[in-house]
C-alpha cells in the first residue's frame, strides 16, 4: 500500500524480441513488404481443354483473401492449362519491370502436395523466360491444411465440429480417406497429412489417389479390414487439380460420404503467404532468392 504521496513504481515495460515470429498464428508476411520485393505468382493446375472457370474462380478467392493482409503485393494468377506457355510470359513481362539482377517472382503451385506435371510445368517456363524466379514447396503437409480438412468433413456432416471427442458420442464415420490428385508420389505425400488429421479426429485416415495407387478403392480396403465400414472421403485438392465429378464417383463406388475439396479455405491462403515469406529467407536482402 502506498501511504505516501509519491507515484508508485512503475512496472517494467516488456521489450518485443527483435527475433522473427514463430508458430502456426504469426503472421507469414511483414506487414510493410520492401518495395522491390518480387511478384507472388499462383500456378494454378489446369488441362487443356478442361473449362477454367473452376479453377480461375477458385484462384481469384484466395488471391482476394492473400490481398487483405497484403493490398501492396504484387500478386498475379497464371493457368497452366496451356501447359506453361503463360506462365513463361508473365515472367518475363515481370522482369522486365524489375531492375536488372534482381529477383522477379516467387511462383507457389496451387497444390496441396507433389504433382509431378504441375512441377515440371513450372520449371519448364522459368527455364525459358531466363528470369530469377523461385519456385516453392507445395502448401503441405501442414497442420493447417490438415485442420482444414477436418472443417470441410464437419461441413459435411461427416465429422465432429470440435476436436475433443467424448466416447458416449458416435462419430458419423469410423474411417477416413484422404483422397488427392498428382499420382503415386501426391499419395505418398499426403501421408503427413493423413497422420495429422487422424490425431485431430482420433479416427484411422488413410491417403489415396485420384489418379494413381493407391486408389480410393485400394483405400476402402484398407480401413475395412481393420472395422472401419462407415467411410468418408475427403478430398485434399484445392479444386482445380481434379475433376470433382471424378472424386464423387469415386466416393460412391465404395459407398462414403464425401466432403468438399478445400477450395478458398482460409487457410490454404495463408499458407500460400507462408511459402511465399518462406522463400526470402528473411527480408535484409534477396541474393539467395533466385534458383
């Protein structure tokens, strides 16, 4: 207690840590990006022939939820529908806009995993535009998506809201495919993910492909021998890497539920903004930026 007349101490003021952010919520971006900073380019899958519509319409939603946090980046959406001829244009067009020797653009596939045609797609067209492009990793695996998933089976009456599961409440399902699109190696890759969203629904999940083995049929297999007969398919793909029409068949071919793919989820958004930060390796310089 403070008898006296004189102010009472002040407590000490906490400094903030010079040292970058970490974990799942810091933001993946500064707010005030350097002025040079290269374009953030979105290779969006396509195939020719196919409508964009889908893939254009899904593109253009995360680029508007990347451009709340980040009004000042120069962000471009790019189809590699036409197999990559686009992209090569939009590079050089971007640096020839940039002063010489400097970085252009980082280019994040919107994929969720490996996809070997995306991949080779995109070097392909930084080969041949000749411009100082780096190409990231693709958005997972990562909790977030994985969190994602577990919203977009929720939506679907397909799993709980919420991650604490009381044991004298049934689940609507009792097993969980992991479907996505880039062949064997996309359903290796989603493995991680599979692991994750398995720990948030303490449910067995299993990964499968599209468009390669294991399929989801192979998957389906899988979960019954060991008890699971109620399945449900979630699709890991943001939308415009597979046919949803191929991914509902599939689900109905062995009798699941399916949810929506991720789509514009928030969260796919934000981790094209991690990859995209994570391509600096700091923002004190941009020597070590391009490949």
């Amino acid at each position: 207690m403070n008898e006296g007349h004189e102010d009472p101490p002040k407590l000490p003021t906490r400094e903030r840590s010079s040292r970058p952010g970490t974990g799942r919520h810091r933001r993946p971006l500064p707010a005030d990006l350097p002025a040079d900073a290269p374009a953030l380019v979105l290779a969006v899958p396509g195939r020719a022939g196919d409508p964009a519509g889908q893939g254009a319409d899904v593109a253009a939603e995360v680029a508007s939820i990347v451009r709340i946090d980040n009004p000042q980046l120069d962000l471009r959406i790019v189809s590699l529908a036409d197999g990559g001829t686009d992209l090569t244009k939009e590079f050089a067009d971007i640096a020839a806009k940039r002063p010489a020797g400097g970085p252009a653009a980082v280019v994040v596939p919107l994929v969720t995993g490996p996809h070997p045609r995306v991949r080779r797609a995109v070097r392909d067209a930084v080969t041949q535009s000749g411009a100082a492009v780096r190409i990231t990793e693709p958005l997972g695996p990562h909790p977030l998506l994985a969190e994602a998933l577990h919203v977009r089976l929720s939506e679907a009456g397909l799993a709980r809201a919420d991650r604490m599961r009381l044991f004298n409440v049934s689940s609507p399902v009792d097993g969980i495919i992991v479907a996505t699109a880039g062949g064997d190696e996309a359903a290796r890759g989603a493995d991680a993910t599979a692991v994750l969203l398995a720990a948030r629904l303490t449910l067995p999940v299993v990964p499968a492909a599209l468009d390669g083995v294991p399929t989801v049929r192979d998957a389906a297999e899988r979960l019954r021998k060991i008890g699971a007969n109620r399945l449900a398919v979630v699709p890991y793909v943001i939308g415009p890497e597979a046919d949803r029409e191929r991914i509902t068949t599939a689900a109905e071919a062995i009798g699941a539920g399916c949810a929506e793919p991720l789509g514009a989820h928030e969260s796919v958004a934000r981790m094209v903004c991690v990859r995209y930060g994570a391509a600096f390796g700091g923002f004190d310089g941009f020597d070590d930026l391009s490949d």
